[in-house]
C-alpha cells in the first residue's frame, strides 16, 4: 500500500466505527432486502457449506453471515477492522449461543492474514467488503495460504459494471402499443479507470465512506495472480415481479441488472 492508500485505510476504519451502530440496526440479525436478496442465497450456493467446516469471514460487519453460518455448523473466526462493528457483531451473537470467535483484523495487513495460520480454512467469505478496501492482493494472497488446497474463497461485491461504477439511473416513458409503460435503464460513462471515490452508501448512510471500483480483469485478475482460480459465478437480481412494483429510480427496480456479484474462487 502507499502512503495515500494507507491513509484512505485507517479513514475508513475511523469511518465505520462512526457508522457501526446505524449498519448494526439496518442489518438486524438477518441483514436488510439487499442482503437477504442479492447477497445471502447467491453467497450460501456458492459456498455449499459443510457442518464442522472452518470458516474465516472477512469483513464481517455487524456478523450476519458468521451467525448464518454458525447456524449451519461452521466454525467461523469473523474478523473486521472495526472496533465498535465487532462489539455490535458480537452483542447480537451471544444470544444465539453458537461460538463464533470474532478478531480485530485489518484485511489489507497480509502478514497479520497469514498469521492465522497455514491450511486452516475450509472456506473463507469476503461479502460486499472488497469494494472498500484499497488494495485487495494481499487478501487473495493470504487466502492462498490460509485456505486448506481444494479450499474456496467465497465473495460478494457490488457489480462493476452495474454498479460500482456509479451508473446514472435513467426512467423514461413511453407509449408501448396503447399502454403508457417505463422503460428503466442506466447510463454508463466510466468502467475501466475510476479512482477511490465517496459514495452515500446504503439510504441514510450517516457517512459516505471510500469505494473502490475494480473492473473485472482487475477484480479477478488479481486473485488469479494469486493462485486462486474461478469456479462458480451468479450474479443476483431483484425478483422481476417484486422489482416493478418498485417506484421508478429505485435500485430494487432494475431486475435486468445484477447489482450483485458473487464468485467462488478456489485455492487448486
Ligand atoms: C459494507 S460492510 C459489509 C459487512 C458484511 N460483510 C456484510 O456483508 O454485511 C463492509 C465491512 O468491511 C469492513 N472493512 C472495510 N475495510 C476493511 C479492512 N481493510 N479490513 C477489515 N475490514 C474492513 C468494514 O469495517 C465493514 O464492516
């Protein structure tokens, strides 16, 4: 990392423990529609957990998916470099009973990654994290090592071409035969250089923190450099007959466009 990477990483950090307790209660225990729509299903597939298997989410957050996946039998270490987002993860996983082991962890540090130890992880899950992290090779670098071989790295992260590149989103009108109908789309005017740049997040987001678009070569290229290859790809969309009821303008209205993506990646 350089010097303005690193300084943009201990931001953000400073940034979601401002931010921790308004995406804890935007989350819940399950996580808000975005999660349990686009991200949770796709991510579950993709991952085809196994009971007993150990899993090392990254990222966590306010701790949905380690819960989830405790709930399945897992072994999960969940870590993040939030403070107050591991308290919250923590708080709302007591009560479940299940043992997960939540850890302070800044995921750009491959040598604290490594740390954990060599071959230990079945699978390891990054969901919607890559995008704020200014450098992601360390992460795949580490998950290489960390991941037993045949092991798989699971990820989520806004699409780069629907999303992460801050489309405009467009809504028009027209006549469609006799009927007056809307014809949803986006506008794209940048996909292969976008620099770090704030965004407003979830609605009432309290602060916009730092994304980094990555178009695909990049976003893979670098696991492939690695040593981890691709394996399973979905990329969700809102549910056609839900999303027209949506007002126009709204994300949850373009169900032709994966806002999503989730791969598997697997170290061979
Ligand atoms: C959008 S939230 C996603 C949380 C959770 N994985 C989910 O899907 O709901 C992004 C998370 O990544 C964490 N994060 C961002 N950069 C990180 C880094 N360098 N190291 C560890 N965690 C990081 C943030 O603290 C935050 O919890």
């Amino acid at each position: 990392m350089n010097d303005e990477q690193r300084r943009l990483n201990d931001e953000g950090r400073a940034i979601w423990d401002q931010k921790a307790a308004f995406w804890d209660e935007l989350h819940g225990d399950n996580g808000n529609l975005f999660h349990r729509t686009l991200v949770s299903p796709a991510v579950e597939r993709l991952l085809a957990l196994r009971p007993d298997e150990r899993v090392l989410d990254v990222g966590c957050g306010s701790g949905v998916l380690a819960r989830r996946m405790a709930e399945l039998g897992a072994q999960v270490l969940a870590v993040d470099f939030s403070a107050a987002l591991l308290e919250r993860a923590l708080a709302r996983s007591q009560p479940t009973g299940h043992p997960i082991t939540y850890a302070q962890l800044d995921a750009t540090d491959e040598s604290a990654l490594a740390a954990l130890g060599e071959g230990q992880f079945d699978a390891l899950t990054c969901t919607m994290a890559l995008m704020d992290m200014p450098v992601i090779a360390p992460l795949y670098r580490a998950a290489c090592r960390l991941l037993r071989p045949g092991g798989r790295m699971v990820i989520a992260t806004a699409h780069p071409a629907f999303n992460s590149n801050n489309p405009v989103r467009m809504a028009e009108m027209r006549d469609d035969g006799g009927d007056i109908i809307t014809v949803d789309s986006l506008k794209i005017s940048a996909y292969l250089d976008i620099p770090p740049v704030k965004g407003a997040g979830a609605p009432g987001e309290p602060t916009p923190h730092t994304y980094y678009h990555r178009p695909l070569h990049n976003l893979f290229g670098e696991a492939f450099v690695a040593g981890l290859l691709l394996d399973g790809l979905e990329e969700p969309a809102f549910p056609k007959d839900e999303a027209v009821q949506v007002a126009p303008l709204r994300l949850y209205r373009y169900w032709q466009m994966p806002m999503v993506l989730t791969a598997r990646l697997r170290r061979v």
